[in-house]
C-alpha cells in the first residue's frame, strides 16, 4: 500500500536524485509528525488501552499500515509521542520562566506552564509503560536526560543573568523539579485534581530554588523560624 | 461454589449465631487477606496486564469466583493490594526511622527502606490506572491522605523527641517526601535504575529536612554558600 503522504508530496522538479531523496526525506518526516500529533491528542484524551492504530491513521488521514511502517508498534509510538510532548512542554515551561525577574515568579511560570497540560501524565504514562517494555527504554532514557540536562542550563542561565543566589545546584534543582512533576501529576490525576490544585500542590512541594543577592549580606539568627511556621514559599528562604 | 476458605475455617463451637457469625467474618478477612497477598506478589512480577485472576486465584489456593465475590474486578483488586502494600512500606519506613538520632539518619532510613521495594512502583502504576477508573479513585485517595498524614505525624514526633528544627512545616515535608518517591521511582524503574541508584537519587533530590538544634544560635552571614557548591547533602543545611 502506498503511503498517502507520498500521494500528496510535491514531485521533485526534474530527475536529480539528490531532489528525489530530499523530497521524500522531508515527505516522511512530515507524516511522521502528523502521526505523532494526533497519536498524541489521542492517547492523551482516551489511554493506551482506548486508542487503536487505525483511530491514529484516521485522525492523521493516513493507513494504519504506516504506522507500522514508521513505529512498528502501538507502544512504541505511545512512548515516542510522550517523550516528544513532554519535550516541548520544557520548552514552553522555560519561555514563559524567561520574563520572571525574580525565583518566585521563576518557578511559578515553569509549574503554571507544566501542570496547564496534560503532557507530565502522558509522560508518566509511557514512563511506566516501559517499566515492563525494556526495548523502549533507551528512547525514555535519552527524554529524561533532556529534561534534565536543558533545564538544567536554562536555570543556570537565568541564576547568571539575574544573579540570583541558589540554594542548591541547578543539576540537583532541575532533578527535583521533574520528578516532583511527575510525582505530583500522578498522585492528582489518580484524586481528579484540577490543574490548579496540582500547581499549588507543587509549589507547596517544592519550596524556594533560589533568593535573590539583595539578602546577601544580612546576618540573621540561624534557626529564629518557628516549626509551625507554614508557610510554604518560606520553606527555603534562607541560604 | 463453595469458598474455599469456608471449608478450612473452624466450625462455629456451638449454635450461637454470634459465634457463626464471628467464624465467618474471620474466615472472610483471612481468605481476603490471602488473595490480597497473593495478588502483590503476581502484580509485582508481572504487571497487571501480565497477570489473570485464574494465576491469583491459584496462588492463593482460592477459586476464581472468590476475587470477584470480593473484589469484583481485576483492577478493583490491583489497586486495593497496591494501596496495602504501600502503607505497609510507609508503616515499615517510619519503624526503621525511629531509630534515627539525626535529620540526616531519618531520611537516609525512610529513603532506603522505600526504594528497597517494589511498592512505590507497585503503587504508581495503581495511580496511572486510576486516572482512567474514576470509580477505583476513593480508595487512592484515603491511601494518598493516610501516607500524608502518617508520615507528618510520625515526623513532626521525631522533631519533637529529638529537638530538630524543621526547615519547612512536617505536612508539606510528608506531601514532599511521597511526591519525589513516585517520581524517583517512575523514571528510576523506566531507566532500569537499580534500588541503590533510585535511593541515592532521592536523597540527592530530597536535601534537608530539618537541622539539629545545635546550631540555633549561631550567627551566620546569608548568603555565603557557592553557587557552585554542588554537594546534594548541603543543599538546604542551614536554616
């Protein structure tokens, strides 16, 4: 069966090879986005269980033959549109983080645009799907790293740019801060909480990242905070 | 058919219905309590998916028809053992914790004993299903409270007895602690982490939770730790 992108691919403009390979690179990957793109708004709307290939071939107007073709397997392409949302949900997370000026409005845009999705559950999802899926580990693995490894150094530029004084490296803040996501997202999603509850939820969690310098060189009485004090944006105040 | 427990329960002493009825209750949480532990073991091993109401029901050398007398569903019976394993290990972590004499033993104990098992994972993939089972949600969420408000207690006694100063109020360090464990543990089992590297992965992301009272009337200038500081274990030492 014909793959049906091929049908609607421009045809290279004269007999070139190198046209030919090019047109068909670009057509390829182009269905193959289209594919990830409705897999994803369906799995995110009805689960593994309650998606079908052919659903993902109709809503991307492709065959389910070339899902096979490009996926090989229901899971594998459950894993690959999870590991691509949760990607892009970073990186829009990290967009809206760059207007804040302070840590406080820093971490609110990163937890406002997280839980304002459903791309952490998809995520969690594929990521205990593949607790029982080693073959499609390496994928989720590299996705994890990512995570990690860009926010990471998107928190780093921001703390040299501000000169904001962190409370623990951004690597270690960076970890806490996705599996806190992840943690969090599971435990609402299972308790029906709103993406409101969720995000407040996590900034309870997960307390202060950073001060700015202005306290730099206040002396203050190590240990003058009181233990009912809850106050959860105190939580870290102090380095 | 008959339950199978019936017929090894002890016959009723006399024709007292308060007897009969003793017997049977009895009988009954016993033979409950017998597929409950042979379903965790089976989920554990094999996932939901890999394991059929027939293999529990031989493991518990009970029939078929038992677990659905019982439970009714499959997943109804998946979800009940993962919330009584995960408070049996939340009860375990907490006994191993009294041990401790310092915030940084405490965690350390309550750490190790939650990643020495598979209940966290056990659990998380009991969240994951109960966000498509809205009907199974109850009992996820008077789990999720109990392991809350458990682990704040047991915390906030520790603090008292030992004279700690907390760094943040003990429910939010509770919702903290389980929050990272699901997290840790639903990326740690997706990368094939080992128990040792999902412990060491929590405690790096956990830091502090609270100080000796030793250190409360120094005096110390804010905001004099490096930023390149990278040692988790210091990340929020100081109050």
């Amino acid at each position: 069966m014909a793959p049906k992108s091929v049908q609607t691919a421009p045809e290279p403009p004269d007999g070139d090879p190198k046209h030919a390979a090019r047109a068909t690179r670009s057509a390829g990957r182009q269905m193959r986005s289209r594919l990830l793109d409705g897999a994803s708004r369906l799995f995110k709307q009805r689960g593994l269980a309650g998606t079908s290939i052919s659903d993902i071939a109709a809503a991307a107007d492709a065959f389910p033959s070339q899902i096979t073709y490009y996926f090989r397997t229901k899971e594998a392409l459950f894993v690959e549109a999870a590991c691509r949302d949760v990607l892009y949900v970073a990186r829009a997370a990290e967009q809206a983080a760059l207007q804040a000026t302070t840590p406080a409005e820093y971490t609110h845009a990163l937890v406002e645009t997280v839980t304002a999705t459903d791309s952490v559950a998809f995520f969690a999802e594929a990521l205990t799907l593949t607790r029982r899926r080693p073959d499609l580990a390496p994928l989720v693995e590299r996705t994890i790293e990512r995570l990690h490894g860009e926010g990471m150094r998107a928190y780093a530029g921001q703390i040299e740019r501000h000169g904001w004084k962190s409370l623990r490296d951004p690597d270690a803040s960076s970890r806490r801060f996705w599996a806190l996501a992840i943690g969090v997202t599971v435990e609402g999603h299972a308790m029906g909480r709103s993406a409101e509850d969720m995000g407040a939820e996590m900034l309870r969690v997960l307390g202060d990242q950073a001060t700015t310098r202005t306290g730099d060189t206040r002396l203050r009485l190590v240990g003058d905070r009181d233990v009912s004090n809850s106050d959860s944006s105190d939580g870290e105040n102090s380095p």
